[in-house]
C-alpha cells in the first residue's frame, strides 16, 4: 500500500497511479509504432513530392531558357526580315525610279522626233502651199495686169520673172514686219 499511498495531489482531480501508467505506456507504444512505421512512410512521400516539385521547377526553368533562347532566335529572325523587306523595298525604289528615267528618256526622245517630224511636215507644206500660191498669185496678178492694160502680159510676166521678184520681196520683207507688228 506504500505505493498506494503515493497519490499525487494535482488537484481536485486525484487520478489512480495505475491507469496512469497504464496510459503513458500506451503513449510510448503508439508514439514508437508511429516513429517506427508510419513517419518514415509520410516523410518519405514528402520527400518524393519535394524531389518532383523541384525536378519541376527545373524542368519549368529549363523551359523557360528554352523559351527564351526560342524567342532570341525568333526576335533576330524577324530583325534579319525587316532587313531584308527594307532592302527589297529600297531596291524595288531604285528600279522604279530606274525605270522611270529610262521610261522619260524614250518619251523625250520619241517627243522630239514627233516634232522633228512635225517640222519637216510643216516645212514641206510650207514649201508647196508656197509654190502654189506662186503659181496662182502669178498667175491672178498677170491677168489682172491684162484687164487693167487691156491685153495680154503673161508672156511678158513670165520672161522678165516680175511676179517672182515680188514674191520673193514680199517673203523677205514678211519677218521685219512682223516683228514692227510686235514691237508696236
């Protein structure tokens, strides 16, 4: 009873020595199997999902470099493109501006032979509207001499070349008057 005798006084509650024991050993046991048993299991898991977690942390990391490496390439693609269109597009300026001159250069040239032609079309009909006139200003102005005489001066006309001195005169003496018109 000695043993017994050795309540502990704790309070209002007196618990018996006994199922105290009792309980502690139960503790220690079921603290131990937990230890032994089952603690190693849950750390092992937590192990295993710490390793997975950081093998894909390294994984994203490593996928994310990749990106990024992906990215470069595909940003200095684009620049090398950009380059290139500039490029082309500089290039297709020069031919064009090219072309044009050369284009200007043709219509210039087929400009002027359209007006040298045109020239030489003017002269020439200069040239028989003049002979025509000759012909037919002569021709009026000796039978009007004719009717004024009262006979015929053609062959007179034509021998002296009377009508042609005074066309020629005219012609001459047609740029001076024309320039006083101006002036005036």
């Amino acid at each position: 009873m000695a043993m017994m005798n050795l309540a502990l006084d704790i309070g209002p509650l007196k618990p018996d020595v006994a199922p105290l024991v009792l309980g502690l050993v139960l503790f220690f046991l079921v603290f131990a199997v937990i230890a032994k048993g089952i603690l190693p299991r849950i750390n092992k898991v937590l192990t295993e999902r710490e390793q997975a977690t950081e093998g894909r942390f390294g994984e994203a990391e490593e996928t994310r470099a990749e990106a990024e490496r992906v990215h470069a390439e595909y940003q200095e693609l684009l620049a090398e493109a950009r380059h290139e269109a500039a490029r082309l597009r500089q290039e297709s300026v020069e031919q064009g501006n090219a072309i044009i001159a050369e284009l200007r250069a043709e219509g210039q040239r087929q400009r002027d032979e359209i007006i040298s032609a045109g020239h030489a079309m003017i002269d020439a009909e200069r040239t028989m509207a003049e002979a025509q006139l000759r012909e037919q200003v002569g021709a009026l102005a000796t039978e009007l001499a004719g009717r004024i005489v009262g006979e015929s001066v053609e062959t007179y006309a034509r021998e002296s070349g009377i009508v042609d001195r005074f066309l020629e005169e005219l012609r001459t003496a047609q740029p001076a008057d024309a320039i006083e018109d101006k002036r005036g």
